[in-house]
C-alpha cells in the first residue's frame, strides 16, 4: 500500500534563501552609498567572514573546535607579506593562490598531529592541541627578527593585475564580496552533498558512522584542511587590506574571536557565520562612539569591549544556543535536508517520507 503525504502538512517555509538574498542586495550597493571609511570597513567584514566561515566548517558540519583559526589565518599572511617586501611579489594572480595553498598545508600538518592517528582523538585533544600550536607561533614570531618580531611586517605594496593596482576602497571591496560569494555557494554545495551528509552523521553519531566503515578521521582532516584553505586566503587579504601583519594575527585572541563569531551567529549555518562577524563588529565600533552613554562608558568600552562581547556571547548560548540566525530560521532548516526530492514532490513542495518497505509494498 502507497501512503503520501499531503503538501500542506510537509511543507515549510524556507527563511535561510531570503536571508542570504537579502545580505546579497544589501552588500552589492555599499560602495556607491557609504564614504571612503565605511567602505573600508565593509571590505575588512568580509575578510572576517571568510575566517568565521572556516570556523563554521570545522565546528558546526565536522564537529571540530578549532582554536587554530589564527594559525593559518596569519601563516598565510605573513607568507605573503614577506614575499612581498622581500621579493618585490605583488600580483594578486600569484599571492592570493599562495595564500591559500599555505592555509591548506599548514592545516594537513595540524590534522596529521592533532586529528590523523589511530584512535579518533577527542573534542578537548584537538581544541587543546589548536590552542597550544596558535600560541606556540605567535610567541616564535614575536621573537623572529627576520619577520619583525613584536612590530610585524608593515608598508605592504598594493596588489596588482598587470599594470593594475587594486586600491583600497571599491575594488578590493569587490574583490573581497566575490571570493565571499564564491566560498560560500562552494561550502553550501558541499555542506548538502553526499560528503556533507556524513558531516552530519559524525557530528551527531560518530560511532554509527564509523559502524558503517567510513573512515571519520579521513573526513575530518580532508574538512579541516579546506577550513585552512579559506582562512589563510582570509589572511592572505587581510594582510595586503591593512597593509599589515602582525603576531596578533597569528595567536588564540584571533581564534577565539572566530568562534564568537560563529556562536552569536549561528552554528552550522553558514549564514550566521557572516551575520556574526557583521554585528559583533559593527558594535564594537559604534558603540564606543555614543555619546549618550558618558565618557565613562565609552572609555570603559574601547578597552573593556572584549568583556563585554563575552557576556553578550553567555547570554546569547543560555537563552538562544541556536544564535541569531536561530530567531528566524527553524530548526528543521538549519540542520537542512540532503539530496534531491523525486520530481513530483519537488513540484508540489512536499516533504520527502521514506517510508518502510512492509508500507511500500
């Protein structure tokens, strides 16, 4: 006997498209309305969310924490950094690929050390062991002379095209926007394809993924190598945006705000990686700036605002795990479905059932 399911009771409304269209309409436009500071700082959030992106990989799809973010993010920019200064690089053809090719192999080493081996290794094991390698090369680079030590490497050369410097401002701008989109829509494809689907299996029941004999570890090194991938192009830049590269960019402080990021964004959602890094940073600046709340608060909040971004990130995980994107966007949608819907349910909207084979028969 066939049983369906009527369209009105499977069906759902879908938030997460139109919050990702709407961020599309409302980025596309910026550098044609706001002066020549804002653009800059726009450009500087979607530098950032590719860094929360990698996060939100590794943390919210393979069940990873990460505090090496800032590892490969700042690996990857000092690499490019001193190709610049001390070899005259400027091409943006060249530097950029580099970058990511340093995120990509500086991860595979991390995952052989805290992920590969012959026991799967634990939560804390792996964020322990990020932590430690992140802190373990900020104090080497602090003390590196070759790269400038505490002061970093500054006075970076613009990029280039051929002939072409991309300036900061409108270009960049956009240069940084397309990459965003293109890692993005490169991550949703794989966060719902087959590789995706174990994902979620390992994030929500390792050792029945492992009784079908899939191979967790292989999984999460190959998902952790391509987080590296993207936060060193981040690095990449970020380094030639700021026209600087420092050991605060390689330590835990960078790490750790990656994943407040994605936290009060949403986890595991993609999205709310992008919207984290938007408001968090978007407040940091503005709220320091009003004057409303007395010299006293002000001066308090250009130095104490890390204190304050925690208690907001505490009230954000008690009273909403699930993050802003959690208020608009149901639970059902943001773990998401996977695969294809045959034609006619796709066409009618239903939900796919599956059913048992004594029903099917």
């Amino acid at each position: 006997m066939n049983q369906t399911v009527s369209p009105s009771a499977s069906t759902y409304r879908q938030v997460l498209p139109w919050i990702e269209i709407a961020l599309l309409l409302v980025a596309l436009p910026l550098p044609w309305i706001l002066d020549d500071f804002w653009i800059l700082f726009a450009t500087k959030i979607c530098i950032l969310a590719l860094l929360a992106l990698s996060f939100d990989l590794v943390w919210g799809y393979a069940g990873i924490m990460s505090f090496g973010q800032a590892l490969f993010f700042g690996v990857a920019g000092y690499t490019t950094a001193l190709l610049a200064t001390k070899n005259g690089m400027s091409s943006v053809l060249i530097l950029m690929p580099v970058a990511a090719l340093i995120g990509l192999v500086v991860a595979f080493v991390v995952a052989v050390i805290v992920i590969f081996g012959k026991r799967i290794p634990s939560i804390i094991f792996v964020a322990l062991g990020t932590l430690t390698g992140s802190y373990v090369v900020e104090r080497l680079v602090r003390g590196w002379s070759y790269v400038g030590g505490q002061n970093g490497i500054s006075s970076l050369p613009r990029l280039s095209v051929g002939s072409f410097e991309i300036e900061e401002g409108v270009a960049f701008f956009y240069m940084a926007l397309a990459l965003l989109i293109v890692f993005y829509l490169l991550l949703r494809w794989l966060v719902r394809s087959q590789f995706g689907l174990v994902l979620a299996g390992i994030r929500q029941n390792e050792s029945r993924i492992l009784f079908f004999g899939y191979n967790v570890q292989t999984f999460k090194g190959v998902t952790f190598s391509l987080a590296g991938l993207i936060a060193g192009l981040s690095g990449g830049l970020f380094a030639f945006h700021e026209g600087f590269i420092g050991p605060g960019q390689l330590g835990p402080v960078l790490s750790t705000q990656a994943v407040l990021y994605v936290l009060f964004g949403g986890v595991g959602t993609l999205v709310g990686a992008i919207l984290g890094v938007s408001v968090i940073e978007l407040i940091s600046y503005v709220l320091p700036q009003v004057d409303a709340l007395g010299p006293g608060v002000q001066q308090f909040l250009e130095t104490g605002w890390p204190i304050v971004l925690g208690l907001l990130l505490l009230v954000t995980v008690m009273f909403r795990p699930t993050g802003l994107v959690g208020f608009m966007v149901s639970e059902r949608e943001r773990i998401g479905s996977f695969g294809r819907p045959p034609k006619s349910q796709a066409a009618t909207g239903s939900r796919p059932v599956t059913q048992p084979r004594e029903a099917q028969s």
